[in-house]
C-alpha cells in the first residue's frame, strides 16, 4: 500500500498522526479550534505519547518500558 492510497483509506478515522509521527514529521494543525492554529507538533515532543498497552507489556517476554510522558 502506498502512502498516498494509506492515507485516502484513514482519512476520516483520526489515523493520520499516528502515520505522520512514524514517518518522522511533524504534524501542521492549520484548522480552527481550541489549539494553536498553525501550531506544527514535531514528533518528539513530549504531547506525542502512545501508550503500550499493559496486556503487550505482560506477554512480552523481555522488557518492555512506558513511552516516557516529558521533556
């Protein structure tokens, strides 16, 4: 699949950062709302935390470590 046809295919089902963050860019928020409007959210920022689930952290058979929540 490429990214184009990824991208159509989760246009409305709010998948899109999550693609954005892995691919290493930064998210452009350029519509209205409570937010900075035209504020670009980099992937490292501390804002960007996607959690582990804790049953993939208790099959998991080394150690796995919480994404951490701060700068």
């Amino acid at each position: 699949m490429t990214k184009k046809e990824r991208t159509l295919e989760l246009a409305y089902q709010a998948e899109r950062s999550y693609d954005v963050y892995r691919n290493g860019r930064a998210l452009t928020r350029l519509y209205p709302g409570p937010h900075n409007a035209m504020e670009a959210v980099q992937p490292a920022d501390y804002r960007v935390v996607y959690y582990i689930p804790q049953n993939a952290i208790n099959s998991y058979p080394g150690t796995l470590t919480q994404n951490p929540t701060s700068n």
